[in-house]
C-alpha cells in the first residue's frame, strides 16, 4: 500500500513538472502559455502599482502571455541584475539604465540584440525620440529600448528666494552667494542625502561637464577603447566645487537618503535641492507656483561645456537567455506604446521617451520647460555612476564619501580614481 501510495506522488509530481513544462511553451498555439519574467527597480508606490496594472492590461490583451514581476529598490537593483544574468536563469525582461552600464551586459553576451524588432517595425520605433537610442546601441547594434527620459537640475523654493530678496544663481559665484545669505536666516540651503551614493555621482558627472573638456571626457570615460587615465586637472577642480557646497548642506548627509533630502526640501524646511527633472511631480503638488528649476550654474574657468546637462534615458532589455524574444518585445512595445507614455508622466511622474507625451494636457507648464532644459542643452551627459566602469564608480564614491567626511581630499579621491583606471588599462 506505501510502494502504491509513493508511487502515486512520484507520478503526481512527474505530470506537475511536465504541465509546467507545457504551460511555458511557445510553440505558438494559443492554447500555450508563456511565461516571462519581469525585473525592475520600483518596489515602492507609486511605481509598483503602476507596472502591476500596466502587467494586468498587458495580460488582458494577450492571454497567451503571463508576466511574473520581481523588483528591488536601486542600489540593490544595480547589484541583483548583475548577479541574475550571470546566472543560468536570468529575467527574460528587465530595466537596465543607459551607457556603460547597459554596454557591460552587452559586452558580456548577456542582453538580445534587438536592431531587428526596431527596423522592422518602424511605425512602433518612429514613436521613440531617436537620439535616446544611441546610448543603448553599441558596435551598431540596439540592446536597450528607451523607456523614460530624465534629466539633473537645481529645484529652488520661489517663496523663499522671494522673502530673501534672491534670484535664481546664473553663475557658480552667484550661487555661493545665494547659499550664504540663505544660511544666515538660519534656512538649510541644500536639502541632500548621501547615504546612497548615487546622488554624489550626479553632482560629480555635472560638475566634470563643466570643470573638464569635452574631448578628455569622452576618451576617459570610454576606458574600454582608450588609454584615458583621469589626469586632467579639471576632475580636481570639480571635486573642490562639490566640497564647496558642503557647508551649506543639511547635516549628516553621509547618514540620510535622497528620499529625505526630498521631504526636507519638499516641507519648505530647504531653499534648494539637486533633483532629477522626474521628481517635479512629486515636489509641485506641495509647492505649487513656489518651485522653481534652474541648470547647473556657469562656472568661471571651467573647460567644459557650461550649457550641457545631466540626462540620460533609461531603457527595457531582453535577455540573451530568453526563450521567448518575441513575447518578450511584444510587452516592452506595450510598455514604450504612445497611450501608456503620456500615462506614464501622469501616474508617476515619468517622462517617457515616446515622443508628444509629454504637452498641456498632461503636464505642468514646469513639466514642459523641464523637458525642453533637456531638449535645449548644447550637450548631454549620461549619469555618471552609469557611464563609466563600476570600478572607477566605486572609486570616486567611496572616495567623495569620505571626503564629505573631511578624511579626503579632492586630489587624494582622485588618486583613488587613477589607481582604479590604471588597473582596467592592464586587464
């Protein structure tokens, strides 16, 4: 009786393994089911929500297709992803941030090229701003689909300046100026929050747009090509203007994240903060006509760019591991649709890459000049802490930490950063 019973569960579990087996397929029949495997970085609301319907609509339209999504917050995302498409059962579908951070998954066989979706379909792509493709082509071939556009800025409180008698800074000088007299008031300056690194990357990829050359930029940034080696005095120099800053942000940033950076500056409690441009929508319900945006200030002996911008699309990938790449595209094109784009500022506060989704009946009139910030700039940059290796990234924020800290200098942070580019040049 126990041999039958054993037997009866070791058969049960055989046709439960196989019916999972068929229920995967994608012979075609829509009688199959596929299964993809969705990884993002938005576990939070309002975003979670957001992809959780996007999923149910998706589903709703295409019954053949069932999306299990899986997501963690940013830095955690950065290290995950990594770790998942090294493995032998990497997310047919996940988000990937643009340059080299997306190149590294391409270089290493990891992301589907996807040039042919994108010329085949022609009415779909056209839809898309054509520029955010290039920082997810490599050796001429498409690896990411652009999803948002996104952009850095110095989000300021109108009623604040106005109550000081202040003007939005044109210059860096003017704007040291600005955080002096508003710090006599006894008002915190610049709301910000370091505890994750990535917002020092921000300040340090802007202020090297302006502080270094354009040319030197793009030869020490693509290390994997050149013989690039961050020498160039202007990376010092744009060190020194970060630290600058550093007496007139709150205290204990090293200890604080951006999301109370923003509440700081959001409640009215800090005159100005570093945000990204997607972030209008979270702060402007509670400022209303009181916030204010202006781009990084000129900067006296600069020799970069000084109308250039941090910005950078963020994009949807398909693994090379996938065994559904045509289901796969079938929901990122749902996903980069014209309808769920103009959503998509709407519900949470995202410019998408799609073009004319962002105008007067779905965005402020802050939203649109925040757009054209990006559209206007001479130049763009990628978010650092993406466009360079992670080594290198690793380097300079270990490093700008502990130079907020007072345990470093600029010229001992880049040294680190030297050190860290000397050793991918022998590899």
């Amino acid at each position: 009786m126990k041999r039958l019973l054993l037997l009866g569960m070791i058969t049960a579990m055989i046709l439960s393994f196989m019916a999972g087996c068929t229920s995967s397929s994608s012979s075609g029949s829509n009688d199959d089911t596929v299964v993809l495997r969705f990884f993002h970085r938005w576990p939070t609301e309002p975003k979670k929500q957001y992809f959780e319907d996007a999923v149910k609509e998706f589903e709703k339209s295409h019954p053949n297709i069932k999306i299990q999504t899986e997501a963690v917050l940013n830095d955690s995302y950065k290290d995950k992803i990594r770790v998942l498409l090294g493995s032998d059962n990497p997310p047919d579908v996940y988000f990937s941030w643009s340059g080299e951070f997306a190149y590294n998954f391409a270089r290493a066989g990891q992301a589907y090229d996807l040039t042919k979706y994108v010329n085949d379909d022609k009415k779909w792509s056209d839809q898309i701003i054509s520029s955010q493709f290039k920082p997810f082509t490599l050796d001429g071939k498409i690896y990411g689909i652009p999803w948002s556009t996104d952009g850095k800025a110095f989000f300021y409180n109108k009623k604040i300046f106005k109550d000081l008698g202040l003007k939005a800074p044109a210059t860096w000088d003017e704007l040291i100026s600005v955080l002096k007299d508003i710090e006599k008031k006894g008002i915190t300056p610049i709301a910000f929050g370091s505890k994750a690194p990535w917002t020092i990357s921000h300040y340090i990829g802007s202020l090297n747009a302006q502080m270094v050359p354009e040319d030197v930029i793009e030869k020490d940034y693509n290390l994997k090509n050149t013989d690039g080696e961050f020498t160039n005095p202007g990376y010092v120099k744009a060190l020194e203007k970060f630290k600058e800053l550093e007496p007139y942000f709150n205290k204990g940033v090293n200890s604080v994240d951006h999301e109370y950076a923003r509440q700081l500056f959001n409640s009215g409690k800090a005159a100005i903060g570093y945000f990204q441009l997607a972030e209008i929508g979270m702060i402007e319900p509670s400022l209303k006509k009181n916030l204010g945006v202006f781009n990084t200030p000129e900067i006296e002996g600069g020799k970069g760019n000084p109308n250039s911008i941090t910005a950078a699309p963020e994009g949807i990938m398909i693994s090379s591991k996938t065994k559904h790449p045509k289901e796969a595209m079938e929901f990122i094109k749902f996903l980069t649709s014209k309808k769920k784009g103009t959503e998509q500022l709407t519900k949470v506060s995202e410019y998408s890459a799609v073009k004319g989704t962002t105008n007067e009946t779905n965005a402020s009139k802050l939203q649109q000049d925040a757009i054209n910030l990006i559209v206007n700039a001479d130049k763009t940059y990628l978010w650092f802490d993406t466009a360079v290796d992670i080594k290198i990234v690793d380097a300079y924020l270990k490093g700008s930490q502990l130079m907020l800290n007072g345990k470093k200098t600029p010229k001992e942070v880049m040294a680190d950063v030297q050190k860290a580019a000397n050793g991918l040049q022998k590899k």
